[in-house]
C-alpha cells in the first residue's frame, strides 16, 4: 500500500503522479474504514480525496499553509499528513478530533467549526506573511455550502481588493448540508455547465481572477491546475466540481442523509444504528403551528433537519410558503424574521445554539430594538450540546439574557416548551427565545403556566434553602431535594425560573422571610449567567447565594454529566453542601 | 413653496411631474436650513433628494413600504412625509431624530442605525406581505458602502432565489463614509461607466434582474424608472447612480468630510465650530506601534476617522502595507486579525462598540478559540458612546467579558491606555480587547502597571468599603472617596479593576479582612455587567454589595451624566448611600 509509506506530504512528493489515483483510492478506504465504524462526517470528506491529494503533491505544507471552511473535511488531510492510524486503526480512530487541530499537528492552523470563516482567516495568513515578507502560498478550501455565509462573502470581496498571493479552492459539490439556497447557486451552476465560460461570473464580479475545473476527481488534471496558479500573485479563484459522498454511491444518492452520521455497512449503506425516531417535540409544535396559521412561517439557516424538517417533510410547507432555509446565511434569517413579524407574519426562527452566535447584532438591532414579536429557537445549548470546542454553546444566557426587549425562555420539559411555544406565535409584544436543550423529555404533566406574567415556578416549596435550577436541571434540583429530606429531613425550596431575561422580583423577595441559602445551578457558563443576576439581586441582603455552572473555557470532547459533576453540580456535591450549610448555621 | 402644501406623499402626487425638482429643491433647501444649523448626515441626505421626491411619486406610502439602509438618508423622506417642520422651524428640530422612526410616523417601518440589515428586512416585510395575500410594494433603499457588509451580501443572495415582488433601490454615490473597500466596487465601476451594460454583473450573479440609471438627479428619468418595477413580481434591482452632498459644491468635493459633522456656513462650507485638534491617543498609540514595529498592521471596518486615520494620514500607512480598511465588513476584519497575528503578524483592529456587535461568533471562535494574540479595540462603549438607541453600546462587557481566552482592559485614563495597549501588542499570549470610552482624558501620572499580572490596581488603601469603578469613572470613585472622608473621616478603598474578563480573587479574599461594604460601578448595563461577577463572588460570604449600573432598556437620545444620576451613579448618591450604610451597621 502507497499509503504505508505516506507519513508527511514529502512523501507524496515521491510519488509518480501517475500513482497518486492509487494513492487516492487507499486513502478513500482509510476514510470509509473509520467513518463505517465510528461515524462522522460523510460526504464531505469523500468528495474531496483527490483534491487533498493533488493539494499535498502540489503544495509544499506546513511552509504552504491550508485553511479548510468549517474544517470538517479534513479527514483525507489528515490521513496524509501523519494521522492515518488514526483512521486504519479502530484503538486510535480518537487519536484526532473531526476538524483542523494545530494540537495534533503542524499542517493544521485553526480550531475551526463554524461556516464561512476560511477565507478571512487565509487573507489574514496572506497578510502575516507579507508583513513578515516571506512568500508562501495561502489555500483557503471552501465548499458551496459555506459561500453564502456573510463572512464568506465579505472576504471574497475583500479578496477582490488585495494584490498578492491567495488561492481560494471552490470545492463544489453542489450540496450544502441540505440543498443549497440563494441566487449564487443559479451562477454556480451556470458556471458549471459552461465549462466555467458563462459570461457572467460571481468572482470575477468580485474582483477575483477564476479558473474552472470540471473533473474534480481527476488527479492529473487537479495536479496540473494547482501547479498553474502555485505561487500566483494575486488572488484566483480555482472552482473545481466534485461529487460529494464519491465513491459510495448511496452517499451520493442521497447528499442530506449522508452529509455525517453514525457507523454503517460500506456494502450496502444500512446503518448500524437505526436513526432515532422518538417524538420529536420541536417539530410537532412547529407543524401545528403552521397547520393552524397560515400567516405563521419556520425559517432556519441551512439546518432544517434540527427542527425536524427533513428531506421529504419540508417541500410540502415550501410550497405552501410556509417554510423557508435561507442557506447558511444566519443574519439574514434572523433580520428576515423581524420583518415578518412586522408586517403581519408569525415566523419562527430555529437553528442549533453555536451558530446563533452569528446573529447577536441582529437579535439586538434587526428584532429587539424594533420589538418584533418573533419566535426564536436556540436548538441544544449548554454542556448537553455539541461537545467539541469547535461548536460548544455554553453562552447562550450571556449572548441573549440581557438584551432589552427580548423574552428568553428555558422549558425543563416537553409540555413547558409546547406550552411556551404557543405563548411565543400568539402574543404580539415582544420577540421570544427559547433555549431548547437536547436532553428535554417529557415530564408527564401538561403545563398550564400563563407566561405573559413573567413569574418563576415554584415546584417544591420548603423553607431555608432554595435552589434556582435553570431548564432541564430542574430534575437534579428535585432529585436534591428529595435527598436531603431524606437525610435530615428538611423540605427545601425547588424554583423553576421559567424566564431568564428578568428576575421575579416579588418572589425574591417573598423568599427572604424564611429562606437564607439560595443555590442556582445552570448548565452553561457561570460567569455572567443567570445565576450570578440572582447574586446581585440579594448582593446587600441578608441571603447566601451560591452560584454553580461551567467554569469560562473552550471545554472539548466532555462527558456532559461529568462536566457538571467536576464544576460541583452533582446531587452527591449539592445535598453535602446544604446539609453542611444547615449543619454550619443552626 | 410647494412644500408648504405637502404635508403626506399623497400631496406630491397632485403635482405635475415637471414641478418635482422644484419640489426636490426646496426639500434640499430645508435640509440644508436644518443640516447648516444643527449639524448631521450631510452627504447621504443631499444625495438622495431626487430619488426620494420620485419614489414618493410613484409609490403609495404607508401601503408600500421603504426601508432606509443605516436609514441615516432618511432625511429627505421625513421632510415629505409630514414631518418638514422639524428642518424649517429650529424650534422643531428636534421633534424628529436622524434616523427611521416608527414612533414618529406609519411611513416608517423600522428603527434602524446598523448598515447592511435593509434587504434582509425588505425581505422579511415582503414574506409578511405574501402570507398575508396582499400585493404592496416593498422597497429597500441601500447605498454602495452598505453592500460590503454581510448581512447585505447575505440578502442579495436570498433574494436571488426569492419569486415575488421586491425593489432593491442601490443609491450608489461612489462613496461610504470614507473610500469604499472591496473588489465588488470595481463591478460598480465598471456598470457605471458602461450605463449598467458591463457583461459581468454581480447582482445578475445573484440571480437579480436589474437596471440601471445613469441620472440620479434627474427627476423625470427616475419616476419612469420607478413606474417601470411599480408592482413588478419579481425582485428586481435598480442602479442609480448620484452624487454623495450633491448641491453643496464643497461637499460634493470632499465627500469623506461632508459625510456627517456640525453646524457649517452654507454659503462656503466654513465649520461654525472647528474641528477638534486635540490630542488623540488613540492615535499616537497606533502610530507609535505602525513606526516601531514593521510587522504591524492597523485594521479597521469603514471607520478610520475613529482611529484617528484620517484623509491624508492614512495613505502613507496603507503604502506601507501597514494600514487596512476592510471596508464595512466587520467579520471579515476580525477573522483577519486572528490570521495575521496566527502568521507573524501584530495586528490592531478597531471600531467603534455598536459594530463590534456584528462579531461576537468571530471573536469567539475565529479568535479566541484560536487564542491568536491579536488587539481590538472598542471605541465609545458605554453611557459616553452614541446616544442614540440605534447606536447605543452598553453591552460590551456582557458581549465580551465571558468570552474565554480574551483579556478584556477597561482604562480608566489615557495613560493606562497607553500602557495597555504596549501590553496588549508585546504579549503573544491572548487577544487582548480594551474598551476606549470618549470621555476619557489624561491623569497625568505615568502608568507603570505590569499587565500580565492579571492584578487589580487599588488606587486607595482604606477600610470598611470599597468601590470597584470601571474605566473612567475612577474619577467619580475617587471623589466619592473624598467627600466621605470630609463628610465622616472615614477613609475608603478605590479599586480600578482594570480587567473586566476575570476577578482578582487575591484582592477580593484579603477585602474581607477589613471590609464588609462593596459597591460597584459601570457605565454599562448592569445585568450582567462586571459588578455581578463581583456580587457571585461574594454571594455566600460575609460581605454585602452593591451593583450600580444601567437598567436594561434601548436608552435613547440621553445625557450621559443624567443617565448615570438616574440609576444612582452619581457622587451624592453614593456617598449618602455609604453613611447610610455606615449608620446602619456601628
């Protein structure tokens, strides 16, 4: 096997280029070896083997400096330059994390997961590297997908204006995660079938010098290109099309299913694990809404199945108007949304936490300051979210809590998010955001809570001791309380805070005439939190506060329960603590 | 006048096409009474005249609707839509504010001061209006230096795909503030001098129909055109080529420094109130930085003058390859920053507070997840920043303080800042972020702090109480102090934190010792301000605090001074506060 021999990207140089297609097929099989057991991410990293190895063969790394968008397609990279036994060899497959890492290695030069970030940062490296007057190459790889994101388009237009060396590979597969949307794909496409000779043309309307290359998976040819626009300078775009999923023709059947997932046969592409068809709250609430309202409309950004919208469910709401997938294009949705609400819609905005992080300005100026009674949904916040640092949400609460205007809900429950789902698409005064965290389930019992009152929930009424635990963590507060009456059998105070944009201030106070010990837990950051507002509130009262939640750093690949247990929120810690509290002040 | 008898758009219809410019000339004469007396957006307003007196013509507003991008244009459009006594009458000059304002009118749709946000609202009104079934037009209004940014580049996009009507009206005066940045402005160009012919069109390349208007002055010409998209189904862009202060010769001239400013003599364009010359430390910082160190670079977003990088002064640097304007694209010149300090470079980015609000995922996750030791600085946060809502920043502590690995400086005089920003571009540790307030002035004592301590500077040893003061008002802290001492002999602590991202827990353990009273004070909002990291820490101690700060609101139009006195910042307040305290507790 080439591939044996393949320990750095000077060792590709040793090959004849008539070997590299070989060497592309072991590296396809490595790939399909690891993502077949362990999962991942699919079709992109199939579709762009012969790129990454006609980029290694023609390119010298790390000197020559990579940025591959969102990163996720960096596995064949990565089998090349030192880590394939983190792919061949099961006991090493968590060796290497899914994106580019400059921990693992020297060929990798962000921690990067978010859309549309590789050509700022290239022009940032092609900056550095004049400013120092060196003159390497820069290579941002970009896929269709990425390029209607703000940031993507900002910088190719940037780009448009800078004069010195920067390649910029269009990786296109004619897929983002779902279709794609927006009027550059018509170009793209046109762009496509013409050879790359259509008279109009995107980058070139930018600025930016363009090269076209039809067969994407024809080492040869991709060899020849970049040794053509190696060491260019000025910027050019090399848009080069390719078959995402290639290699596995159910990948490249059907594009959405097989983006990434979990282990599956190569043979035949059954999965391993049959995908998870419980209920699914957020979707069953959408769907009534806009089966009952037909002002009503769902936009998301390039992320409906995270509303449930799958292939196949969505077109019939697209038809009807009634559902919209701007693309990866988030401040676009969000400000969209405020128009709506604001010329008689009831739209609803859903897409996963990370990637709101996109839209604070909007959600501050397009939507709250214009108080447009929209509906948000911040899909799997804090530590049960994604778990890589590269799409961590554990800040959503200080993103959105004290933006002025803005109603921000956390449901402990399937029935308290139907519910406060409903309360968000009926009322008219302001927008509402919802934080919907992936380990909701069902509690059993129908929530009749009247959430124009702006009031916590009391669950558990004692005295002494109160514990504010924000959204799903309300299980843990009862699971405390039941053990520490329990143990010594006082009955402590369960608060459900329902609301996290404002406190209840009657409540608060009410608390102060028999209790003297409040614990807030949340299942994100701690600093500037909810739980710390709770602090100030009684900060020149006579009442303890103790806040618990994530202490402030890029946490990766955690356990979520062990995560909260090492920052102190565990039963065991917080039952051992009012017990120590009681045990200390009577 | 015909003006006197206009007194909704409905008015301007009863006029005969060929009475419209005199109409637009008295409109650009009660401007220029108001813009010559009481200062604002010269430029844009002066060149938009023509285009407005036509679209109010052809459109029936309140039932079409017009979003004004940055709507800082929305001058013209006020005087004609029943609000003209507010630019004849000084004594009604300031019934109306300098932006969209839908408390003041129906024929304003959005309260607005961001750029770039005009398509995707045109876009979401336009869906409103379809689920709704009616037919209105819906307009945006954009200016070229908007186009740059990505909610804009995002919106165009869509709008490539979306099938109903939508006019995109590009007011394209060849300017934005300063010069416009980005390859995009070649296209401009190029459609311009080619009478919008040029075979590659960027707007074409999104999917956009499109026309073009070479006489963007020419009343008769523009309501053809106007007439020509009324009712059109389909989006459709309208080029219009105008020129920025057009009827002002001098500001027509110099278009960077006629863009906005004070009152003036119209008559020759003499400032009735010079410049301010005085020193910019700001300024010398980064000169001193660009002179000494070849490896830096200066980055900014479509605001030099806020860096003091004015006209004249810029070029040399830009030359030098040390000076970057991006263009209004704030994304892309932050994720440029983290590439040029990841390749060798020392890059400084900065802005003014409300457009930092554009890149919180990219400070987040293209910086400081990538820890890449890059400066920012925030210009004007704060209660002394912008005082209108849509430019307010009272939130930049809650957006960036959480944010880990950032190091987040609040000076409290120049001299701390000019020692912080030596520590901020000498260390290659962290980004480090410092938040620059416009009140702030000199001390007159050198600053010798060593920044990589991490350390809490106490500016006076006392006992008892301690005030934490953020940034500039140290000042006020210091005079608390000293009224304190003069009113009951009682000597305080002052504490200047000088970081806002973490606590010195050091000093906040040894204020136990002999303090049981902290106050806090911020010119921020105080929900989850810096003061609340400080009530967390102290929540289950023995020490009681307070926290000062701003109520959660979009304040608008305000004295900074009244602002700070009616949330009880303000040295009477306080000082009483104290003795109270004291009183209470001997």
């Amino acid at each position: 096997m080439y591939l044996d021999n393949i320990n750095s990207p000077k060792d590709i140089k040793k090959l004849n280029v008539e070997k590299l297609q070989t060497l592309a097929d072991e590296t396809r099989n490595a790939l399909i070896n690891k993502i077949s057991k362990a999962g991942g991410h699919n079709g992109p990293n199939l579709g762009i083997v012969e790129v990454t190895v006609a980029l290694h063969y023609v390119f010298n790394s790390p000197k020559d400096k990579f940025v591959f968008d969102v990163s996720h397609q960096c596995y064949p990279h990565k089998i090349l330059t030192g880590r394939k036994e983190a792919f061949l060899n099961p006991e090493h497959f968590h060796d290497v994390t899914g994106y580019t890492n400059p921990l693992e290695s020297e060929h990798d030069l962000f921690t990067i997961g978010h859309t549309s970030t590789s050509v700022s940062l290239a022009l940032g490296l092609a900056k550095g590297r004049d400013l120092n007057g060196r003159n390497e190459n820069i290579i941002a790889i970009i896929g269709d997908g990425s390029l209607s994101g703000g940031e993507a388009l900002e910088a190719l237009d940037y780009a448009g204006e800078y004069n010195k060396n920067l390649i910029i590979i269009i990786n296109d597969n004619d897929q983002s995660i779902a279709e794609n949307h927006g009027g550059l794909y018509k170009n793209l496409k046109c762009l496509r079938e013409t050879n790359g000779n259509f008279s109009n043309n995107l980058f070139k309307a930018m600025g930016l010098d363009y090269i076209y290359v039809e067969e994407g998976h024809n080492i040869k040819k991709l060899v020849e290109v970049f040794n053509k626009v190696k060491d260019i300078d000025h910027p050019i775009v090399v848009h080069i099309h390719t078959i995402k999923g290639k290699g596995l023709p159910y990948a490249e059947l059907n594009k959405e299913e097989w983006h990434a997932g979990g282990p599956f046969n190569p043979k035949d592409g059954s999965r391993k694990i049959e995908n998870d068809e419980s209920e699914n709250v957020v979707f069953d609430s959408l769907k009534e809404l806009l089966d009952t309202n037909k002002k009503a409309i769902v936009l998301n950004a390039g992320t409906p199945m995270g509303l449930g919208f799958v292939k196949g469910v969505r077109e019939e709401y697209v038809k009807r108007g009634q559902f919209i997938d701007v693309g990866i294009a988030e401040e676009n949705g969000v400000a969209m949304t405020s128009g709506i609400a604001k010329n008689g819609g009831t739209p609803v905005f859903g897409t996963f936490a990370p990637f709101f992080q996109r839209t604070y300005d909007q959600m501050s100026h397009d939507v709250c300051l214009n108080n447009s009674p929209a509906t948000f949904l911040i899909l799997n916040p804090g530590v049960y979210g994604m778990n890589s640092n590269t799409h961590i949400a554990l800040c959503d609460i200080q993103m959105f809590a004290h933006i002025p205007n803005l109603v921000y809900l956390a449901p402990s429950c399937n029935e308290e998010f139907i519910n406060m789902f409903k309360f968000a698409t009926t009322q008219k005064k302001h927008p509402v955001a919802i934080r919907v965290s992936s380990n909701m389930v069902s509690s059993g019992i129908e929530d009749k809570t009247d959430y124009s009152l702006n009031k916590n929930k009391i669950e558990i009424k004692g005295s002494k001791i109160a514990i504010f635990a924000v959204g799903i963590l309300i299980s843990m507060a009862k699971e405390i309380a039941k053990k520490v009456k329990e143990k010594i059998g006082l009955d402590i105070t369960v608060i459900n805070p329902l609301f996290l944009n404002d406190l209840d201030k009657n409540l608060l106070e009410n608390l102060k005439k028999d209790h003297n010990f409040i614990i807030t837990i949340e299942d994100g950051e701690v600093q500037s939190g909810y739980g710390q507002t709770i602090s100030s509130f009684y900060g020149d009262k006579d009442m303890k506060v103790k806040n618990y939640g994530i202490s402030k750093a890029f946490h990766t690949d955690f356990d979520p329960n062990k995560l909260l247990e090492e920052h102190g929120i565990s039963v065991e810690n917080i039952v051992n603590e009012i017990i120590n509290f009681i045990n200390d002040n009577e």
